[in-house]
C-alpha cells in the first residue's frame, strides 16, 4: 500500500476541487486509475457432443452450451474481438460418467479434442483446459467418493493424468479447481517428468463453497448428480478470509504460475489481499450466478446490463486482478471495441 501524506497536504476546496477531473469524458479517461481491454478476460465456454448444434442453458440467458464446429467458429470470432484466451467446460453424456471419472482420462475426449480444433484453427488463442472430476462423475463430486467421504490423495492421483491427457493435446494451461490438498505439486511434478515444463497451472487456490454456481452445475449437469450434498469438506468456508491467503501461498509454493479467487464480486477482499500480498498474477472468476442475476435484472428492466456488467468487470481490474474469466467476454469485448 502506498503511504500518503495527510490530507491537508493535498490542499483545500476552493483552491483544490476535484471535480474538476471529472468534468471533461477525455479527462475523466486521461486520470483513471484502472481499464478494462478484451485482453483482460478470459471466455469460459460450454462444450457438447454433436454437429452445428447450441443447447441454450435456461439459468444462464445469453449462454449455450456449443459443438466443437461452432467452437471453432467461436473462437476465431472471439480472438478477432482482442480475446486471448478461452477456458473449457464440457457437457459429458450421462453413459460416459462413473463414479471414478474415467471419461476424463480418455486421450479422445470431448475437452481434448476441442483444445486441439481450437489450436489448429487459432494457433495464438491460449486455451485453459479444467482440471476437475465434476463433469465426468456420476455423483456430481469433484473427487472420488468413498463411504461418503472425498478421498482426497486418490482424487489427485486422477488429477495428475487427467492434467497430462489434456497438456498432451496441447492445452496451454491447466486449470485444477477440484480444492484438494497436494494436487498442485503433484500435477506440477507430473508434468515436469513428462516433459511439459511449459504448460502453466492456473490454480484455483482461493475456491468458495458458495452458493452462486447453480446454474454453471446446470450448464455441466452436475446439479442434478450431486442432489443435496455439498462441496464444504474441500471448497472454502465463505467465512474465512486468512485460509485464502495461506491455501495460495501454498499453491504458489508448489508451483502455482497464476492463482484464481472464485467467485467475484461477493470476495473482491480476497482479490485485493491476494493481489498485495503475492507476486503472481491474480485471476477472478465472474461464476455463473453473478452473471444470471445482472442478466435477469437487465431482462426486467430493473438496470442497464450493460453498464453494470461493465462497472462489475472494472471493479474485478480496481481490487488488482489480473484477468477475468467472465461468461459475457464476447459482449463486454464488442463494446470495448466500440
């Protein structure tokens, strides 16, 4: 933090008035502290089997679930707006789930096959790839299940090939967002001896059990799956703002290249502390509940969507987030481009 002289140094109205900064639009842009580019956000898009086919996800307005033809089209689409990177999420067929996830080892999948049309097609589009059992298990769970408890080092053990199938098909970052302990060291140790010491972990290091995912489980078909049960015995107790600090410093030290706090706007605290207080790049993810509620507002009339979605992305940037994964990127890049 930057230690300021007190006030009376900055001097007093008359002779000071700040609005005078404020009263020209090329004034206002010329002082301000933090912008918003289409650099800035990251594109998480839903994925699904079939040909030229989008599946609209109701609790999600604006969002579809697409095949791998439309996400080719999507992504050429989104990186002509400035978008640099998209995130991965698939819809698996309810015959492919498990209660071991298997599907997400499989070099064939339905995520491993689109990060390779996506980096074909456009070869300087990053794409981050999940690292998670929730989409592929038939319980909902983001980790093995045994007796009613996530067994947490089996659950990584999966992680580690799931994280290698995805950077052999060319994924540029991996994503665990599954909250168990170890896993980052572990998927940075697998692969390093499988010599890809050039794939980025983008950890989920700061992961709330929150109430706001609904309709991103909607949109993967885990909610249904997972029914009454919870995630609280491995994502953080919203209460808690020193755990964040001490689950991302021990992501980074296990070697973490950029860290994620989710969700966004309710814990912009921990984006600020997490920002101060570590050298890595800090990323927020705008989750699906924050998204559908400005989207249902605006569907009522009740507020402008577009300006508080940009006033809520611009907030992300002031509390020193890096980038920011936001399931309205291609709008919010449309109107940044004028």
């Amino acid at each position: 933090m930057t230690n300021h002289p007190p006030h009376s140094a900055f001097g007093r109205f008359p002779d000071t008035r700040l609005r005078r900064t404020r009263m020209q639009g090329w004034c206002r842009d010329l002082v301000a502290e933090h912008s918003l580019t289409p650099a800035d956000l990251i594109w998480p898009v839903f994925i699904q089997e079939g040909t030229a086919t989008e599946s609209p996800v109701a609790s999600m307005p604006g969002v579809s679930r697409i095949t791998l033809d439309n996400l080719v089209k999507s992504a050429k689409s989104a990186n002509k707006l400035g978008i640099k990177t998209m995130a991965l999420f698939p819809l698996i067929k309810e015959e492919l789930k498990s209660p071991y996830g298997d599907e997400a080892l499989f070099p064939e999948n339905l995520v491993c096959r689109a990060i390779r049309e996506i980096k074909n097609a456009v070869p300087d589009m990053g794409v981050i790839a999940d690292v998670a059992l929730d989409p592929y298990t038939s319980h909902g769970q983001d980790g093995v299940v045994e007796n009613g408890h996530i067994m947490n080092d089996l659950t990584i053990e999966i992680l580690c090939k799931q994280a290698l199938v995805q950077a052999q098909a060319g994924c540029d970052i991996v994503a665990p967002s599954d909250m168990m302990d170890g896993r980052i060291g572990a998927i940075r140790n697998a692969l390093e001896s499988e010599k890809h010491s050039d794939t980025l972990i983008l950890a989920y290091s700061a992961k709330y059990a929150s109430s706001l995912y609904g309709p991103f489980r909607d949109a993967v078909d885990s909610a249904r799956l997972l029914g009454k049960a919870d995630k609280r015995t491995y994502q953080m107790n919203p209460a808690n703002s020193d755990e964040a600090m001490r689950e991302i410093a021990l992501d980074i030290a296990e070697g973490a290249d950029m860290v994620m706090v989710k969700p966004g706007i309710a814990y912009l605290d921990i984006v600020q502390r997490a920002a101060s207080s570590f050298p890595v790049p800090v990323f927020a993810y705008q989750v699906s509940g924050e998204y559908a509620m400005i989207k249902a507002a605006a569907q009522n009339g009740w507020i402008d969507g577009d300006a508080v979605m940009m006033e809520s992305l611009l907030s992300f940037k002031r509390a020193g987030a890096r980038a920011i994964l936001t399931y309205a990127a291609l709008d919010v890049a449309k109107q940044l481009n004028g």
